[in-house]
C-alpha cells in the first residue's frame, strides 16, 4: 500500500526545515554535553594533579627543613674525614725514630759505644713545609758520638749504618785515638773517639699541613 503525502507543498517544505533544525538542535545539545562532560573531566583532573603538585611541595619543603637542619652535622663530618685524613697522612709521613732506634740496635758492632745520639727534622719533612725549604741545601739530620778500639770499627759501624734505609749521606766527621790513664794504676788505656753524621731520607710525598699551620703561613 503506497502512502500518499496530501500536505502541500510548502508545508511539506516547512517540515522538513523543521525536522532538519530539530535535529540541528539535538545535535549540538549532545556535542554541548560531551564538551562539558570532557571539561569536568580534565577540570577534575588539572584538580588532582595540582593537589599532588602541593603534595610534592610540601614534602620537598620538609626534606628541605630536615637537610637545613642536618646541615651542620655534615659540616661536622666533613671536617673530621679531612681531619682523619690529614692525620692519616701526617702519621705516614711521620719520622719513625722508633724505628730507627730499633734498626740502629741490631747493626751496631759490639765494640762500639756510643756515647750520644741527637736527631733533628729538616725543615722540608715538616708538614705544611714550602717547596723552597724542601729545595734547599742537605744539613746534618743524626750525628752519632761513642768509642771503639780501632778505627776500622769505626768503618764497619758506618757501612752497618748504610744498612738503615731511613739514613743516607753517612759521614765521618771526627776519629781520633785518645789515651787514658786508670786513676789506681799506672796503666794506660787507647781507644778511638768518633762522630759520625748521617741525614734522614726524605719524603716521596710531602706530609700535608694542618689547618692551624695554613693558617699560620697566611
């Protein structure tokens, strides 16, 4: 059965306008909706991201708070690792008389005696010493004064000292024969009297100062 449209012409036209705009309006009613429905949505999320923006801030400013308030205690620590270091070096390259003590103990002849010992540091293996004072002329670091019977001890007492290997430049500054006379008997005694000088081997690193002694050269 075919359906036959009796309205005229012009109201045919006019509904058709009228179901084109209808549509038109529902149309942009559902694309309104939608563009608000996105708004809410990135509305809400721009609102959660900058609640964990203040998040992140305020945790920021409180680990901030706590560094601020640390910060003296990593003061205190980095000035004793320098300072633990620096004695470390300095113990190093410390003299070990100790050492040279126990050394010159098994090297000297039995028939030698020494009469006296006295050491000095140079100048250039002091810590915190210049460069030019480490440059400078060598100077009489140990002298060693005692007796023997022979001078020829008194050559083995130095090669033995050749032997220590914080000694060098070993000399023999005096060695002469001396004569004395036992106070109850008319008997004579001679032996060798003899000084012999030596310099300490320097550092292969020079010790560091300390911060009272940097202090002191400015």
């Amino acid at each position: 059965m075919k359906r036959i449209n009796l309205l005229p012409q012009a109201d045919r036209v006019k509904a058709s306008r009228e179901r084109g705009l209808i549509w038109a309006i529902l149309i942009l009613v559902f694309v309104v909706v939608a563009l608000g429905l996105v708004y809410f949505k990135l509305n809400s999320d721009v609102g959660a991201r900058q609640d964990e923006l203040d998040r992140i801030a305020a945790e920021t400013a409180l680990v901030q708070q706590k560094i601020a308030e640390l910060q003296p205690y990593a003061a205190l620590q980095s000035q004793r690792t320098s300072m633990t270091e620096t004695a470390k070096q300095i113990y190093q390259s410390g003299v070990p008389f100790s050492i040279i003590l126990q050394q010159l103990s098994l090297v000297i002849p039995e028939n030698v005696r020494l009469q006296s010992l006295s050491a000095t540091v140079p100048p250039a293996m002091v810590p915190g010493a210049p460069p030019a004072e480490a440059a400078a002329a060598a100077t009489v670091d140990v002298t060693f004064t005692g007796t023997t019977e022979k001078h020829r001890d008194v050559a083995e007492f130095m090669t033995r000292l050749g032997l220590i290997p914080q000694l060098k430049g070993i000399q023999l500054t005096t060695s002469t024969d001396t004569t004395q006379t036992e106070s109850d008997t008319t008997a004579t005694t001679t032996y060798t009297q003899f000084t012999v000088t030596a310099q300490l081997r320097p550092y292969l690193q020079a010790p560091p100062a300390t911060a009272l002694q940097a202090e002191a050269a400015q």
